[in-house]
C-alpha cells in the first residue's frame, strides 16, 4: 500500500493561480493531500487505486512443504 496517492489526474482550478484539484471528483489537492480516503467515494481515481489495494492484501495464504528425508532406509 501506498503511503501517499498523489499520481491521480489534476486539472487547475480557474478561480485560483496556484490551486489544483482531481480530475475524476474535483476536490482540491489540499483537502486531498495525498489520501486516498480523502477523494470523493465514487471517484474513478479512488475506485481504481482500492482495487489494487484490495488486491495486495488478499494474499493466498503461505504454505510451508517439508520434506522430510527418509533415515530408516538402511540395509
Ligand atoms: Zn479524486
């Protein structure tokens, strides 16, 4: 999991010189700051991201074999 989601799509906001804000939901960057949870819940971004992380926790859970070597095989 990411520690911050800051490669989502931005556009610039008109009314304001320097502010940005998402492309999918259109909240600010600096409501979002770098939070996934902080984007809008139908945000295609945020949907999309969940998804992978979603993904990466649902692991197949480890199996460990042992094999183990024969000893009574003596004449
Ligand atoms: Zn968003």
């Amino acid at each position: 999991m990411k520690p911050f989601y800051i490669d989502y799509p931005q556009e610039k906001i008109d009314e304001h010189q320097h502010a940005y804000r998402c492309l999918h939901c259109k909240i600010p960057t600096t409501i979002i700051f770098g939070l996934l949870e902080n984007h809008a819940e139908h945000c295609d971004y945020r949907i999309h991201e969940s998804k992978w992380t979603q993904l990466a926790v649902k692991r197949r859970p480890y199996k460990t074999h042992f094999d183990e070597p024969h000893v009574d095989e003596v004449d």
